[in-house]
C-alpha cells in the first residue's frame, strides 16, 4: 500500500517554482511544475493525485500515473496546467493503488499566482550640478524599480507604500536614454518607460569615477576596468586634450589623454580608461583638465 502498513506514510510535495510563495506569467505559462516525492509502498500504476484547492474554481484535480522509471527515480513529475488564475492556492498530494488504499496527503504548498504585469512606471529625469542624474516617479507599491542610465550603470530600489520611488546616479552622465522598469515579488516585470537625457553644458569640466562613488576602490572594481567620465565644459572644441590624473600618497601619478573629437563635444562627455597598476594602494587623488581648463578633483 502507497500509505504503508498503518496507511499513515505520505509523499512530499515540491513545488520549485513556488519556493517564493508566487508564482509568475512565466512560469504559469508552460503550467506550474509540480514532484512528488514516493513512499515507500508505492508500485508501478498507482495514481499520484494533486489537488489544488483556491481560485475562481475553488478544487482542481492532477493526476499521473506512476510507472517502473518513476520508482527507479523516486517521483513523479507533474505538471499542474489548469485553469488557475491570479489568486491564492494551497495544494496537496497523495498516491492511490488500484484497490483503492490511499497514502495520507503530503504537506500542503501554499502560494499565490500572480500572472499580471505591474505598470510601466511614471519616470522624470532631472540633472544634478555635478553631472549625476537623479530619475524619479512612481510604480506599484512594493515592486522593485531598475532605473538604468545613459553610460549603463544601474539602480535598484523598492518603490514606497505610496508608490513613489528616486535613484541618483553613482557618476556625471553623458547625454542618451534613462530606462525604468518595475518588478513585482511574484517576478512580473513591467514594460520599459524611457527619457532622454541631454547632457547641461556646465562652466567648468566636471570629473566623475563611478567606482569611486562609495568612496572606495575594491579589487573587483579595479580588475573589471575603471573609467573616468568628464562632462565637457562651454569653451570645449574638437582637438583639446583632455587630461585624467591620478595621484598617490607617495606622489606617484598616473595619466589618461584622450583629444576631443566634434563627436564627444556633441556628446557633451568623454569616458577614459584609468590604470592604477603603478600606484600604491591607498588614498588616491584624482584631478582632471579640458583644454588647460581644471576640472575637479575628487579623493
């Protein structure tokens, strides 16, 4: 018998795709994945039956049959591909011979479906003095907000009770588009809001290292590559040089040049690529100049 001598053995019930307590469009979409797990009792053409209790049609029925690769695996794969709509489940499983001995029921796996995409964000991008982007705007409350920038960098945050939600870029940006898209906690994602983004001429350059935003240079940071991002001031032109230094405690510099071309003074900025293999770990310094012109300096 599937439920053993006294009927009391019972199958586990996994569901993977619920491990979260949601399940998802996507994953509804190919119905959801279900194992149950054997007794010890079981033989080749029990039935192993999930019942899925909620929803609109409040009971639903799986069943499968259990044959000889089965019992040499240990379960059974069932896939649950019913009528079942946005809402809350509980499901359970059992194994029934052909007398009609049943097991006792698995453990119930409680989850909610949630197949309905949030909205697309609102978004409004402003430019900050120093070159960074601050995007902000509301989506659904609770779902996390991926706002990515114009150089490709992104930021991740939950948008608030009220719906409301602000990231800052880590750098100054070069002019392109700024994205937002929402998640919600089943996995749902939102369609793609999108702004342009032109970079603000300032008076004087403005020097950023993105990595640099927390203050600190790690080692993973520094072998993915680093850059310097300038946003070029007014009096820019085509065929300046653009100097990056980087400075250590024991006054050992290191130098990036790039010449303007009237494409990067269309784009409003420049990124140049920073090598700190001949510095000394520690506190950096780094300055920059447009055309003679200084920039800022950052530590």
């Amino acid at each position: 018998s599937p439920g053993g001598d006294d009927g009391t053995d019972a199958p586990t019930l996994t569901i993977a795709e619920a491990d979260d307590g949601f399940v998802s469009a996507d994953e509804l979409s190919d119905g959801i994945q279900a194992v149950v797990t054997l007794t010890s009792g079981t033989q080749a053409g029990d039935t192993v039956t999930i019942t899925v209790t909620g929803g609109a049609d409040g009971e639903q029925t799986f069943t499968q049959a259990v044959t000889a690769d089965d019992l040499s695996a240990g379960e059974v794969d069932v896939t649950l591909n019913g009528d079942i709509t946005d809402g809350d489940y509980s499901a359970v499983a059992s194994i029934t011979d052909g007398a009609g001995n049943d097991s006792a029921a698995s453990d119930a796996v409680d989850f909610t479906v949630d197949a309905t995409a949030p909205d697309a964000p609102t978004l409004n991008v402003v430019a900050n003095d120093d070159g960074t982007v601050t995007a902000s705007g509301e989506a659904e409350p609770g779902s996390t907000v991926t706002v990515t920038f114009p150089d490709g960098t992104t930021g991740e945050l939950v948008a608030g009770d009220d719906g409301s939600f602000e990231a800052t870029s880590d750098g100054a940006q070069p002019s392109g588009e700024v994205s937002a898209t929402a998640t919600d906690a089943a996995g749902n994602e939102s369609g793609v809001t999108t702004q342009d983004y032109d970079v603000v001429t300032p008076d004087t350059p403005i020097l950023a290292i993105p990595a640099n935003a927390d203050g600190f240079i790690n080692a993973e940071e520094e072998n993915s590559g680093l850059e310097a991002n300038v946003i070029l001031d007014e009096p820019a032109q085509a065929g300046e040089d653009v100097v990056v230094t980087v400075t250590d405690d024991e006054g050992t510099s290191a130098e990036a040049t790039l010449t303007l071309t009237a494409d990067d003074i269309e784009a409003g900025s420049v990124s140049l690529p920073l090598d700190f293999a001949d510095l000394t770990e520690g506190a950096l310094e780094a300055s920059a100049t447009v055309g003679g012109r200084d920039a800022n300096s950052l530590d």
